[in-house]
C-alpha cells in the first residue's frame, strides 16, 4: 500500500502478493522507526489519509512498529501527535520498539544511560528539556537525569509507553518492531527477539 503512496515499484509480481491477504474490507497500513522526525510522521500522516479517501467504506487499520524516540530531535512532539493527533477514522496500533523499552528502562535503571545514550537517548531527553546536568560522577549524572525524566515525562506519555503491545495480527500478516525467531510459533516468541532479532530473522528462508 505505501509504495502505491510514494510510487515505488515493488519487486515481487503480484501473483506472490496474492498468497496473504488482510481481514475482509480492511485496509492496514504499517508505519515504521519514526525516530524522533515529527514533520515525516505528519506528512506520511497526510499520504495516508489521502490514500485511504479512495477506499472509503473499509475499516481503516494504521500499525505504528514503535521506535518513535531518539536520534531526531523531536521525540516529545512525535509522541504528543500520536497521543492526541490521531488519523481520523482509523484504529490505532501502537507497538513497543527497543527504543521505547529502554526509555522506560531508564526511568528505574539510570545505569542502562550510557548505552540508551549511544543509540540516541539523548535526543529524547534534550526534547523534554533535560541537559547533562553537573555531577560529582557519571552514575551520579545519569541518576539525575533519570529523576529528571520522571518529572518532566507527561502522565499521558507514560501511559502511552506503558501500554505499547509487543505484536499485532491483521489476516495474515503479523506485526512486530523486529522481527521472529525462525522455527517458533507465535505464542512461543520472546520479547527480545521480538524487539531486537535481525540476521537470523533477515536471513531465514522458513
């Protein structure tokens, strides 16, 4: 559905697409890894919408694949647009990214800081306002700027972060951030591979 949005052209002829399908009178599209880029998200919000004018009797599904914060500077603002900017007439999925879980990690383990930090945490906490506050040592920087967070994260947003699923099935098709592990059945996956995986799920051929 988006490559028909943004006109790319998918590789695979359209016998192969007809294998899976979605539930009857249903149109679902996926969004993924907004990353802090809250102008895109409102734009492909618009792609969207627009989209889906033609088609306008069927039940709307849009799947957000998580890792809505850090690296771009906008972090609060994607959030707030997902919490109170949501497409008319559609329903909503929101999925946990590995990027939210290490948010909510740091809120009670300021010692993961450093390592959130590298995969761009500090984006996230300079778009709630939060510096590098001054410290007799790094375990005491990162517990401040972890009490920090707690203070300045809107109830609304915690709510939100706080209830993200892990997975979501629509017909055929079956959503996570990540990916699954090969071999196991749904019920049966991990969290951290659902958030993490990548070669092994990337190079299956199951």
């Amino acid at each position: 559905m988006l490559s028909r949005i943004f006109g790319t052209r998918r590789n695979e002829p359209d016998v192969e697409e007809a294998r899976f399908s979605v539930p009857q009178a249903t149109r679902v599209y996926a969004i993924g890894d907004i990353h802090g880029r809250a102008d895109l998200l409102r734009r492909l919000h618009a792609a969207v919408a627009e989209d889906a004018k033609s088609a306008p009797n069927l039940r709307r599904v849009v799947v957000y694949l998580g890792d809505y914060v850090d690296r771009g500077q906008e972090s609060r603002t994607v959030i707030d647009i997902l919490c109170d900017e949501p497409l008319a007439d559609f329903d909503s999925v929101h999925l946990l990214g590995n990027h939210e879980d290490a948010m909510l990690q740091f809120l009670v383990d300021p010692g993961i800081g450093p390592s959130w930090f590298t995969n761009g945490g500090d984006a996230t906490l300079y778009s709630y306002g939060i510096g590098h506050p001054p410290a007799s040592d790094r375990e005491e920087r990162m517990r401040l700027m972890s009490e920090a967070l707690k203070s300045k994260l809107p109830r609304t947003h915690h709510e939100f972060l706080s209830k993200l699923r892990l997975s979501h099935a629509e017909g055929d098709y079956y959503f996570v951030h990540a990916g699954i592990r090969p071999g196991r059945p749904f019920e049966e996956q991990e969290k951290d591979d659902l958030l993490w995986i990548r070669d092994e799920f990337l190079r299956s051929t199951e």
